[in-house]
C-alpha cells in the first residue's frame, strides 16, 4: 500500500544583498541657491552616511514528508517553513536637524511561516488507446507578521500620493496592513438623533463610519486595519485527460484571504459622486430615500460632506479562473512517420472564464502604480490596471 516515505529537514541561513549602490555613502546631489540674487546650482550631501549598513539576513526552517500509495499512482509532498528576515532594509525617520527626514538602516524584524501541499493521482490509467485521467493539486498558505521595528517604534504610517495613508506597518500584523475607517451602513436619521459619530457635516443618507477611538467624531483617528495584501491561501488544479491520439488538459487557478485597496475604485466608487459620474453597478441600490434605502451600502448621491480614505474602495482580491484549456491530437496516428518523428497540432484557450469579487477594478492581481509615490517605502497596486487578456492560440509541434 505505501510505496513511497521520505522525511525531509533543512535549515539555511541566507542575506539579500539588494541594498542598492553607494546606499550607505553619502553622496552628492544638485541643488539651487541663491547667489548674489542669481539663481546657481551647487553639489549637497543628498543622504547620510551609513558605514555600517549590511545585508538583510533571513533564517530558514523547512521540515517536509514525501508519500506515494498504490506504486506511486498517488503520490504527495507536505512542507512546513517558518522563515525570520531581520536587519529589515527600511528608511528609518530621523531628525531632521540631520538635514533628512529619513536613513537607510538595517531596522526590523519579519516572519513568514506558511505550508505547501501538493499530490498527484493517476485516477485512470491504461493502455496507450484507452481512456486516461490524471489530477495534480497544490495548496498553499503563508502568514506574514512584522516582529520588530527600528528605536522601538510600534508602527509606521505608509505615505500616500492620494490623500492620508491607507495602509500601515505595525507590529504584530502583516506587512503593508490596510488601514482605512471602516463603513457600517448608511446613516438614519434615529442614527443622527441619538449622537451618531459623523464625518463633517453628514446627514442622513451618508455613509455610517465605526468611531474606532470613540471621541464621537470621525477623522483619520478612527482608522482600523482591515485586510492585508498578500492573500492567505493560493491554489491551482489541473486535469489532464488522454483517449487515443487525443489529449485534453485544463489549469484551474485561485486565491483567497486578501484584499485590494484599489486607486481606481477611488476614481469609479468614491463616495458622494455626483449623478453625472461613471460609477460601478452596486450604485443602483444606493440609498434615495428613508422609505427606499437601498442595499445599505451605497449613500446618496447629493452628499457633501467630502470623503476620507474609507472601506469604499478596499475589495476582497479572491479569484477563480481557468488559465488554461489545451486539446491537442497527435498526428501520427494517421500521417506515416517515414515522413517526420512526429507531430502534433493543438488549440489553446488562455484566461476564458473567471470569477472575481474585485468590483473595483478588472485583475485583482494588477500592480501598476506606486500608490505611496515614495521609494523609500514603495506600495505596488492598482490604479486603472487592463483586465487579463483572453487568448486562443492555434499551433502545430512537429518533431523531425
């Protein structure tokens, strides 16, 4: 019955030397001053100096088993990993007496641990005509958690080019957190008369946002982390099928546990747009009226109380999509071989069918756009991101 058993276990201690050229000098930029009322320009330090500054190091742990059953027809890997990156390469505060707002320092400390799984089954075997059924499925799961920051700092607000910051590193929590007020509803007016936390000069029919710090009022005080970017769990299934001169295999893809903070939601959700602006569908079960509140997501159209960075436009990125679908059929089963070794003629279909919860935008997974504008501390996602494009491939593989 087992026919396979392997015990596996490493340890490994690796640096990312990726620090960037000349980032620990302090090298000389352009700069313009006034001289004699002219404008010049003069050579400054443009960073500080940092002689000490080394690798990032990262301590792997890794334990795994190897299994087959039924002489291999199944078979299975498991692996657990628990690694720790510390020296974290940030670009620490500082004062700014310094003449800089910040350095490049080895500061904090991060720990991925996760699993991975993956089998494959020969469900079906047989002779070369008959029918044939294979599966491969791989399983996997990662958790991510910030462990240190530099001088004992608990966290760090992410710089936004688009209004306050909407995502953080804290302790204790993912990397790159999101970090917005979270909505609640719509206002009602028996929200209003019994004191209700409001944003402005809202009224009812506004968005109802969770008073985090319960100060009664709602600002950027009242953010709250709710989601991170990297999905928690990320999955994959192919079948492959053979009967005679043919074969058929199709790749079924997903991910699930994260969440996208999308910019061009901003630009298709944001909260208060007017009548005259494009907007997604769930706007059509927005609030009108006491009598007619719609689906409790959407508020009025007519508010002005303005907007803060809110859960409008942070949207789950979990996916399903068959990536691939590939029927071939070999065609030396009817073109003699003394003319060629062999060949094979086949259609594919690339990213057909799909199904996302990303109402947002069009790929949950598009990252185009550095949406903090820093490179100190860059934040890739998505700002008017294409959808995935679909493909048919016609092709011939022939062997001579």
């Amino acid at each position: 019955t087992l026919s396979d058993l392997k015990f596996r276990a490493s340890w490994g201690k690796s640096g990312n030397y990726n620090i960037g050229d000349y980032s620990s000098l302090s090298l000389l930029g352009n700069y313009a001053y006034s001289l004699g009322g002219q404008l010049v320009t003069g050579l400054a330090p443009s960073g500080i100096y940092n002689p000490n500054l080394t690798w990032e190091k990262s301590n792997t742990f890794d334990i795994g088993v190897d299994f087959g059953f039924l002489n291999n027809r199944i078979t299975a890997t498991v692996d657990y990993y628990d690694r720790k990156s510390t020296g974290l390469l940030l670009n620490v505060p500082v004062s700014q007496i310094t003449g800089f707002a910040s350095s490049l320092d080895n500061a904090g400390s991060v720990r991925n641990r996760g699993w991975e799984f993956e089998i494959n089954s020969q469900n079906i075997t047989g002779t070369t005509d008959a029918f044939q059924w294979s599966t491969s499925f791989n399983l996997s799961h990662n958790s991510n958690k910030l462990i240190s920051l530099p001088n004992g700092q608990s966290q760090i607000l992410i710089p936004s080019s688009f209004d306050i910051s909407h995502s953080i590193l804290r302790v204790g929590d993912p990397m790159y957190s999101i970090y917005v007020v979270r909505q609640e509803g719509i206002l009602t007016q028996a929200d209003i008369d019994n004191g209700a936390a409001l944003y402005g000069n809202q009224t009812e029919g506004d968005p109802k946002y969770f008073d985090a710090n319960g100060d009664g009022i709602i600002n950027e005080n009242d953010r709250v982390i709710v989601g991170q970017p990297n999905p928690k769990f990320t999955w994959g299934i192919t079948n492959t099928f053979r009967y005679k001169g043919f074969d058929l295999s199709v790749l079924v893809q997903g991910q699930w546990g994260g969440g996208t903070f999308s910019l061009f939601g901003r630009a298709v959700n944001r909260t208060g747009t007017g009548i005259v602006d494009n907007v997604i569908g769930s706007w059509r079960d927005r609030w009108r009226s006491p009598e007619d509140p719609g689906a409790g997501e959407v508020g009025k159209t007519t508010g002005t109380f303005g907007r803060i960075k809110n859960t409008d436009w942070f949207y789950p990125s979990d996916y399903i999509r068959v990536r691939n679908i590939t029927l071939g059929y070999d065609l030396g089963r009817i073109i003699p071989k003394t003319t060629f070794k062999g060949a094979r003629i086949f259609l594919t279909a690339e990213n057909f069918f799909g199904h996302d919860k990303y109402d947002g935008g069009f790929n949950p997974e598009a990252t185009n756009t550095n949406l903090s504008g820093s490179t100190q501390f860059p934040e890739a996602g998505d700002y008017g991101g294409l959808p995935i494009p679909k493909s048919l491939i016609f092709g011939l593989n022939v062997t001579f």
